[in-house]
C-alpha cells in the first residue's frame, strides 16, 4: 500500500456529487429517449406487441401459450424498464397509433409532425421516477468509493476505478431492483397501494425475501462488469487524451472518453445483454400474468440454450444497435456529469478564496 494522498482542498461535497449526477442523468433522458421511442414504434409496426406470444410457464417460457398479455422494454438512457400491454389497452398508448414509418428517419419527421415533438419523450415521466435516483446512487457512490480508496486508504493504481465501479454498480442495482419489481407490477395489475401490500407481503411469506430481488442476478452479471469496465476504460482514455493534447480535463475529453469506454463496455457485456433482457421480458410476462416462478433457469442454462439455439451469434445479438445507444448516452451523461463536478469546484476554489 502506497503513502496516502491529500485530497484535493476544492473537493466537492456528496450533495453536490448527487446535483451534477442528477442533472447529468436528466439531460441524458432527454435527449436519448427519443432514440428508444422510435425503435419501439418501428419494432411495433412489424410485431405489434399485444399480437404476439408470451410465456405461461414457470420453467422460463419452454412451453409457450398465447396469451393477451405482453412486455417489451423502454429505455430511457439510464435503464430499463418493462412496459406491460394487455390488448393494446392497458398500456400507454403513444406506442400504437396507426402511422406507418419507411424508417428511422421517416419515423421522427411523421412522430414530430403528426402527433407533435413531446411524442418523442412519451413514456418518460414514469420511469424517471427510480432511473434518476439509481444514477445519482451510482455516481455518488462510485467518486466516494474512488476517493475513499485513494485517499483513505492510500490505494493507487489503475484498478481503482475498476473497483470503485463495480461496488458503485451493484449497490445501486441492489437498491433498485425491488422498486422496480414493484413498478412492474403497479403497471401490468393496476394494483392500489393497498393491494400491493398484500401482494408484495404473500410473496414474501411464500417465496422469502429473496423473492424481491428476481431477476437480480442477470442484472448484476451485465452491469457490475459493465460498469468496471466503464470506469477503468473512461479514466485511462481520459488521462490518454489529457496528456496528448496537454490540456486538464474539459468537456470534449471527457465525452470522448466516455463514449469510446461506453462501446468497449457494450461490446464486452453483449452477451449478458442479451440474458438479461429474455429475463427481463419473461419476469414482467409472469407479473402480468401472475405466474409465480418455481425453478427458474440460470444465467449460464439461459446462454447455453441460446448458443444451441441460435448459435454463438445469438449471444452477440443487436450487436450494433446496443453500441449505437449506449455509448452516446455514457457520452452524454459523463461530460455533463464532469461539467456540474468542474462548476462546484470552481464554486468551492470562489467561497475558500473569499473566506481567507
């Protein structure tokens, strides 16, 4: 272990960690929502949701029914979440108005025009609601673990970001997921809070605790190294780059580096993208449904039968369009994160200067 630094004296103050990482996660929202909302509308024009299959079986969809329930994923930039459709109807209904799109392109020029620009964000209101927080979580976190360990510690190296991310990711996964479980489920039932309670407790009493961390596992097998290799890849470009071009660090440095280790990080985690996103489909598929799981597949069951399945290249599907929206959302949420980091330090530099 090396001697321990001293922290930089303009070092900025857990609150204002939580405002630069909100701010940074609002304005990621914004702007790659609209992204996500065409992708489902142009997915909807070909399968429209409620015509398709879904799973009534507790050993993870190998018996397959029709039914009217089901579930697609919307995100936001930050996460995502289920959306649970039963006939059309009990479901927003921004995703199946009656406009048929040639394209990407085509898509945002008709949504703007006939049905107005806030059409774009539709649906994004609600899942703020826990993405917001769990980045703030994650951010927090992950500067107060770094500096911990460099500071408190006296811990140096390159692996410190690795590190720091990791914890940073699955503590906030941790936080989440139950909350997201119970997201899922207000929205699929149309449950009261009251019921809820009920609904959260028999499941509780029958299947444990446990029960409210379902899904927990393939979240944390794509996230925690995702995150890793997030914030060991975004510190070593950023540090690249600031030496290259001889200058500290600034807003392009740091959007650079962001999306750069975001696609490194998107390509490497792919194939827990893909388990994670089947589990994440067929748990909203048996809320909806009220089917409660017995025995449910693992990770490793799930990726063997998608290789057997589909081959190895089922593993690395949506390959380019998971690059595509992830690395400009780490790009955008880094740099405006760093800018709202440098605006309070520059604000901590002003009030230390006034108060000698």
């Amino acid at each position: 272990m090396a001697e321990r630094t001293t922290r930089p004296a303009a070092a900025i103050s857990p609150v204002q960690q939580m405002l630069a990482s909100g701010t940074g996660a609002l304005l990621t929202s914004v702007m790659v929502t609209p992204l996500d909302v065409v992708k489902i509308r142009l997915q909807a024009q070909q399968t429209p949701f409620h015509k398709a299959s879904a799973s009534d079986s507790a050993a993870w969809g190998r018996v397959l029914h029709p039914s009217k329930w089901k579930c697609f994923l919307y995100c936001n930039g930050l996460m995502d979440h289920v959306y649970v459709c039963q006939n059309g109807s009990h479901c927003s209904s921004w995703y199946k108005t009656p406009t048929h799109f040639s394209g990407t392109l085509d898509a945002f020029v008709k949504i703007t025009r006939y049905e107005g620009l806030r059409s774009l964000w539709s649906g994004l209101p609600p899942t703020l609601v826990m993405a917001v927080p769990a980045t703030v979580i994650y951010f927090t976190c992950y500067d107060q673990l770094r500096d911990f360990l460099r500071f408190g510690l006296g811990f140096q190296g390159s692996h410190i970001p690795l590190v720091a991310g990791a914890l940073a990711r699955l503590g906030a996964v941790s936080v989440i997921s139950p909350l997201e479980l119970v997201r899922t489920k207000l929205q699929s039932r149309r449950l009261s809070y009251r019921e809820l309670t009920v609904c959260m407790r028999s499941a509780v009493a029958q299947d444990g605790l446990l029960s409210l961390w379902r899904g927990w596992g393939p979240t944390v097998l794509r996230d925690v190294p995702f995150s890793a290799l997030y914030w060991f890849n975004y510190e070593l470009v950023k540090a690249e780059l600031c030496d290259r071009y001889r200058t500290p660090p600034n807003f392009s440095i740091s959007f650079t580096s962001g999306a750069v280790s975001g696609a490194i990080a998107a390509i490497l985690t792919l194939p827990f993208d893909v388990v994670k996103t089947r589990r994440q489909i067929q748990l909203g598929e048996m809320d909806s449904l009220g089917v409660i799981p017995r025995k449910t597949s693992s990770t490793w069951q799930i990726m063997k039968e998608i290789q057997t399945s589909l081959g190895y290249r089922g593993l690395f599907a949506g390959f380019m369009p998971r690059v595509i929206k992830v690395a400009p959302a780490c790009a955008v949420m880094i740099s405006t994160y760093e800018f709202g980091k440098a605006f309070f330090q520059k604000m901590n530099l002003e009030q230390t200067r006034l108060a000698t």
